[in-house]
C-alpha cells in the first residue's frame, strides 16, 4: 500500500471510530481540524461548528470555490431512564430501526458507558410478532449498572453511538461506521493535499458541515458565510447488491459518481464529466430527479438557482 492510501485509511478510520452525532460534533471537528492543517493556510471553524480549510490560490483571482462534506452522523439520544435501570432512547437524523437490535453502543454521559441494545426475547413474542422487526420504543439499552449508579453517570439527554470498529475485508476494502459522509470529509482532506503540489488560480475553500443528517443546517450557514462562486458537495451513495434486484445501478469499484438533476447546476456537471474524461479517470452517472438529499439542496440558496435555471433555458433555446 502505498504511503497515500495508508493515509486515507489511517484518517477514516480515526473519523469513523469518533463520536459526532448531529449538533454534537465538537468531538470529531477538532479531529478535522487538525487533519487538515498540514495542507491548508488557514483553518477556522463558526459558532455552528463547521470547518473551514482554505488553500489560497493566485492573488490576483477574486473567485472562491467551496467543497463541503459533513462531518455528523447518526445517532441515538436517551430519553428515560426506567426503575429497572434500563435506557429507553430515540433517534437522532435518519435511523434504521432494523439494524439497531443486538448492537453494542457508548453511551455519553460524564464518561462513555458501553451498553448494548436489547428487546423482548423472540421466544416470547406471539407468531406474528415474531416475523416482524422490533420497533425502536420497544428496545432498551442495558448498561450492567444499578439504578443508582446509571443516574450518576447518565441523564436524559445523553447522546448514544453505535460502538464499532473498522473493518478489513478482501480486495483491499474496509467497512466502517459513519462513512457518511466522514468519507467524504476524507476526500476534501485528499483534494487540500493535491492543490499543495499545483500553482491553482482560485481560492479553495474546504468545509466540513454539521448537521447535515437533520436538516443541512450547517451547509447552509457555510454558504451565507462563504458567498462562494462555485460550490462541489461529496457525499455518499448507494452501491448495488445482489438483493437490490436492480433499483441501484451503481457498482462498487467503478468509479465515484457525478450526479445529474435539477439540484446540479448544468455546467458544473459537464465540467466535471469533462474533466474525467480527459484525465482517464473512470465516473458513473447518477440521475437524481429531485432533492438530492445532501448538503448540495441549500448550497448555493434558491435565488441563485433560479437564476442558473434560466441562464440553461436560453441557451438551450
């Protein structure tokens, strides 16, 4: 493995393993910021918490190019703690309640309390019930610890994250937690490394956003912050399953993707195709036909699309 790539997965194992569940990312920021330090000439972060990594470009240029990818994930918050000690909890962004059952997790309170998640023993569900997954307010989490010592160290309130290492598989792959978009985090960290080694005319300004899995509340406030002229949002997407009988045509291992729809602006999307080819850089496609779901939906604001839309439309015309 050469010393780059010990380096991507070096860095994405240190994001993945963190904690930073939506609004309380002060944890994994600082991790950011410091990775990316080395390659940048000024990291800042706001009150929201998103990072901010500039690599200046050409004084002359008076033009600023955004990247943005969010440093959140999702999580799980405690919302009782019942007589018998166990943690009754809820979600935090987007959680398949499918994939919670049986998962050990770290519970933040005045320290981290290793827990794991637990329902009703199947053997005492009726036949129906036992064909159908556990709901989320039917789970606790035990913690091992009387009822008294849970209440000095746990409180409602108190943000729980899956507990999980990564992972090593075959054909040089890795499995992890929090890939989204930690990934992409680690992409952005890639680009300030290679902007490093080149004379580029504009500034370049990397921003590692909160909040995206409840509403991309940090890349909004990026956005206002920066005013930038052009702005790339990396983030994740599905890769295509034997169990997916088709709905996802993404392959693992053939090239990122470029997303094409009414939330990519036209002429970054050429570029970007443009570029790829040239430069013999395997894509894919992906056609997104509405709200994309990423930090791109609010960046930049909806005047600016209007305004992008029409400027399509004449030329077209």
């Amino acid at each position: 493995m050469n010393p780059q790539m010990k380096d991507v997965r070096d860095f994405l194992s240190l994001l993945s393993i963190a904690s930073g569940v939506s609004g309380y990312e002060f944890s994994i920021a600082s991790l950011v910021r410091e990775g990316f330090k080395e390659f940048s000439d000024e990291v800042q972060h706001d009150k929201l918490g998103n990072v901010y990594a500039l690599k200046r470009g050409n004084k002359d240029s008076n033009k600023k190019i955004m990247l943005a990818a969010h440093l959140d994930e999702i999580g799980l918050i405690v919302k009782k703690i019942d007589s018998r000690g166990f943690l009754q909890f809820t979600s935090i962004g987007g959680t398949d309640q499918r994939t919670l059952l049986s998962q050990e997790v770290l519970v933040h309170g005045n320290q981290a309390i290793p827990g794991i998640i637990a329902s009703l023993s199947p053997h005492l569900f009726d036949k129906m019930e036992s064909s159908q997954a556990v709901k989320m307010e039917e789970m606790i989490i035990d913690v091992g610890m009387p009822l008294a010592k849970i209440q000095e160290v746990i409180q409602v309130g108190d943000i729980i994250t899956i507990k999980r290492q990564i992972y090593s598989l075959l054909n040089n792959l890795i499995a992890g937690k929090s890939f989204d978009d930690r990934a992409g985090v680690v992409a952005m960290k890639v680009c300030l490394e290679e902007l490093s080694r080149l004379k580029h005319s504009h500034d370049v300004v990397a921003v590692a956003t909160t909040q995206e899995e409840v509403g991309a509340r940090g890349a909004i406030t990026s956005a206002y912050t920066l005013n930038p002229d052009l702005a790339v949002t990396i983030d994740v997407t599905h890769a295509c399953t034997p169990d997916l009988k088709g709905q996802v045509t993404i392959d693992l291992g053939k090239g990122p993707t470029v997303a094409l729809g009414p939330n990519i602006h036209p002429a970054i999307y050429r570029h970007l195709v443009d570029t790829a080819y040239f430069h013999r850089v395997p894509i894919q496609i992906e056609p997104i036909p509405g709200h994309s779901g990423t930090d791109a939906w609010p960046i930049p604001s909806p005047p600016y699309r209007m305004i992008w839309r029409e400027c399509y439309v004449i030329k077209e015309s």
